[in-house]
C-alpha cells in the first residue's frame, strides 16, 4: 500500500510521518553510510512572509543542517527566477545571486524559468554557479537548451547517485517559452533512469517541476528511487517500499529533509532506506549572513515600490481560491483597468496571473508593492478585435479545467456570464451578456487583454484569432495600468462583486 502525506500543519505532518514504515538494513549488510538529502521547490522571493520562509531562514536551516558536509545534498526543483517583486524589474538575475551564495548541488528548470522567454532562461543558467540538471527541454534544432546537463552523477561517501531533470510540458501554455520543446515526462524520466543505471548510478534521483499526474505516472512506473518534485505548492511524502517522492510546498516554508541509510552488499547491489523529516522554517532565526544579503535587495524594492496610490474601501480578494474559481473584486479591478486604458468594449484577464493570495482590509493603503505583487509577470496591456464566437471560445477555455484550480479562470470586465461547471468542458458557458445585450456570435469586439494570454497562454489560443490593434511591443505593463487607473478613479477603490460570473454547479 502506497501511503501519502498531503498536508498543510507541520504537527499532522510529522505525526504521519512518524507512522510510515521503514525498510531496515538487513543484518548482513555493511554498516550503512547516512546521507542526507534536503529539499526546496517553487522558491522565489527572497522575504519571508509572515514569520515563515524566505532566504535568511533557509540559510539557518542549511546551516543547521550542515548542507556544506559532503554526506548532504541540498537540491531544488526548480520555480526560482519568476514571480517575484524584484523579478519584475531583473527578470530574476537576484534569486540566482542569492541560489549561487548557498551550497546548492543541482537545480530543475521550473515552469516560471520561462515567464520571460526562453532568451532570459539562458542567461539565468549561464548566471548560475550550480548544475542544471534538464532532460527534456530543447532548443527548436532539437539540442539542449544551452547551460543545461541532461544527466549529473555525484559521488556522495563511496555511492553514485544520478540525477535527471525534467519540466512539465505544460510550460507551453502557462509560460512564455517560445519555439522551445519538451520532451514527454515519463518516456524521457525512463530512458534517463535507465542510461544513469548504465553509467553506475547506485541510487537515481528524479528532480523535476512536474505536474501531480505526471509525478504519479513516474512515482507508479518506478522511473527513479527517489523523486523530488515541484509545481503543485504541495506538502507531500510517498513511499511505498521502492520508490519515495517528496515535494516541499513553496517559498522555502518548510524544507524536506529525506535521510538514507545507504549500505552496499557482499555481492556488490545496494539498498536504501529512508526516514523523512519537515523542518518549518519559523522554528529558525533568520541568518545575519542571510539578512545582510537580502538588505540591498529590500531597500531597492523599497526605493521603488512603497509609493502611496489609494486605498481599499471595501475587502478586497486576491486569494488563489477565489481568483481561479469565481468573480473576484480585484480581479474585477484589474479587467476594468486594461478596459478603461484601451477605451475596449471587454476586459478579460486569467485568474492565474493575480499572485499576491490575500485580503486587504478595508482602509488598508494600496501602493505600487501592493499591485505588483499581484502582477508580478510583467506583462503588458493588449487590444484585440475578436469575433463574438471566439470570445465565448475563450470564455469557454476560462472554465474547462476550473475544477482543477487551474489559472486559466477569467476575470471580466464589460460582460457577465454563467458556467455550469458539471456540464463537459467545451460546452459549460451557460449565458454571455456583453454590457446589456446578449453575445452575438458574429460580432466583433475589442478586447483588452494581458500579452501571455494573446499568445495562447493558458490555452487562450481563439485569441489569437483576432485582429490585433496594440501589440506587446507597443503596450504598457499591465501593473502599470492599473496603477494609473486606480489614481485616475481618485485612489479610492470600492468595488464590490456584483455578479459578473455565476456559477451554476
């Protein structure tokens, strides 16, 4: 039986990981060597957040425990350039500075290593002083993208371990990655198994930024003894006497700590065990070395972000439950912003791209570190002209996978709709009102939108069926409009849902 951790507190963590069972060295066995393995994923803001993660305690964590000793193994599953405050403006260049200054022994290409083009992810590698473990990517000649290694062998107290790296190939539509390829995950995570095997790999390591579903099919198929995953922001030990998979939920809140025992047979075969450990990140002091890394960075974002620009009248949701499943004000904010900018009939946005999952209080002071903490991406304001049949195609694209929390959810601005989200994807928009009217099919309209989603991002792919009238090179950055806009409405911002999507089911 395959027992899984999937949870959310450190304590009911570490209680059902203190009932898995673990396979004991055989007696006959040598003494078994202890490694250490220590884990992070979807890692990108150097500040904590509200007591937890961010550099300065992985620094105590790392410290704490010994990641410099050669028996330790500090990895990270990729998610690091992008989304971020700073981001915005380096295109991610700090979080590789401040990756370069620990003692990390390989990285996986996360999805958000493309957020700014594949030209940006090359540089980053190229910046990084850590291996870049990446099997399945490829450049449009079909080589790998170029920093990269496909495979890493490591001799770690007298035993190889190999390692493969793979990206979900999902990254198409939810980055930017332009011409680049992706190789399918399992196919590509059994053929790399199988030549580090060859090479005299004793122990494969899968380090990866995929999908649940593409972790599972690895974790069933055995495609490696251990998988270190990324991508789902999830809490989460398996292990089912073969292989163990472990993903470390996000912003280096909590680190997994996987300790082997490690021994080699009279006949030369090797066998592991393993024992899982969840360090949350605020049971650790923030590091002086860490904090006098970060303090630059801070007052940079300081310098250019804490700048008044209104205030929330009313609570306003920017949670990632509400924005990927239903109308959300800020979103609202957001799709009436771009509207306004580009004088369009409809303003439509993915949930997806609304990042700072919070509330703001009524009478909290909105400043420009508040909206781009929302919109971190960097994307700018477009204008399309699209036929009303291609705009419900794209509303349609919005809801199909909402029972996923996907970030494709659309947030509106000049129509309303109604979704029966039990009905079969495709076929759940249930009513389209564009101001007043009904949607007519065969009308065209203008649409203002973000550039990722022109560019099929998310799946958005009907829009780039419409006549574009700004293109992203001649857009504004979308946090940009919005700012504008909420000095433009007088800074005060009290909008409240008012039924611009309805969910049936």
């Amino acid at each position: 039986m395959v027992r899984v951790v999937r949870l959310s507190t450190v304590a009911s963590v570490v209680a059902a990981l203190a009932a898995l069972p673990l396979a004991l060295p055989s007696p006959a066995a040598a003494e078994p060597v202890a490694i250490k393995i220590l884990q992070v994923n979807d890692w990108d803001r150097f500040e904590e957040d509200d007591g937890r993660g961010g550099f300065a305690r992985l620094v105590s964590i790392l410290d704490a425990e010994d990641a410099t000793a050669p028996n330790v193994l500090f990895l990270h599953a990729g998610d690091a350039i992008s989304p971020s405050l700073l981001s915005g403006f380096d295109q991610g260049a700090h979080m590789i500075a401040l990756l370069n200054e620990l003692p990390l022994r390989a990285f996986a290409l996360g999805n958000h290593e493309f957020d700014f083009g594949p030209e940006i992810a090359v540089e980053r590698v190229a910046e990084a002083g850590f291996p870049v473990v990446n099997s399945n990517v490829k450049t449009a000649a079909g080589e790998l993208l170029p920093g990269t290694v496909e495979t890493l062998l490591l001799d770690v107290e007298g035993f190889t371990f190999g390692f493969y790296g793979l990206t979900t190939p999902a990254t198409i539509e939810i980055a930017s990655p332009g011409d680049t390829m992706f190789a399918p995950v399992l196919e590509t995570g059994l053929a790399m198994q199988a030549a580090l095997r060859e090479a005299g790999a004793d122990i494969v390591v899968a380090l990866v930024h995929t999908g649940w579903e593409e972790d599972m099919s690895l974790f069933r198929n055995q495609a490696a003894d251990l998988i270190l995953t990324g991508h789902d922001h999830d809490l989460r030990v398996m292990y089912n006497g073969r292989t163990a998979m472990v993903e470390s939920y996000s912003q280096a809140e909590y680190v997994t700590a996987i300790d082997l025992l490690v021994e080699r047979g009279e006949d030369g075969t090797v066998g592991w065990s393993p024992s899982f450990r969840v360090l949350d990140s605020a049971a650790y002091e923030p590091a002086e070395r860490g904090l006098a890394l970060i303090q630059p960075l801070a007052d940079q974002l300081s310098a250019e972000l804490d700048v008044d620009i209104g205030e929330a009248l009313v609570e306003l949701d920017t949670r990632r439950a509400t924005v990927r499943n239903q109308e959300s004000n800020f979103g609202s904010l957001i799709a009436d912003a771009i509207r306004n900018a580009t004088d369009a009939d409809i303003g439509l946005t993915n949930g997806g791209g609304i990042r700072g999952d919070r509330l703001y209080a009524p009478g909290h002071v909105l400043t420009r570190r508040d909206v781009l903490s929302e919109l971190p991406f960097g994307n700018t304001t477009v204008l399309i002209e699209l036929s009303g049949a291609d705009l419900l195609a794209a509303l349609e694209n919005g809801v199909s996978q909402v029972e996923d929390g996907a970030g494709r959810f659309p947030q509106v601005s000049g129509l309303s709709f109604t979704f029966d989200a039990t009905e079969p994807a495709g076929e759940r928009v249930v009513e389209v009102m564009v101001g007043d009217q009904p949607l007519d099919p065969a009308a065209t309209y203008r649409v203002a939108t973000n550039d990722y989603m022109l560019g099929g991002g998310d799946g958005y792919a009907s829009l780039a069926k419409g006549v574009v009238i700004i293109d992203p090179a001649a857009a504004t950055l979308m946090a940009n409009t919005v700012i504008n806009y909420i000095t433009a409405i007088g800074g005060g911002v009290d909008l409240e849902p008012e039924g611009r999507i309805t969910r049936l089911q």
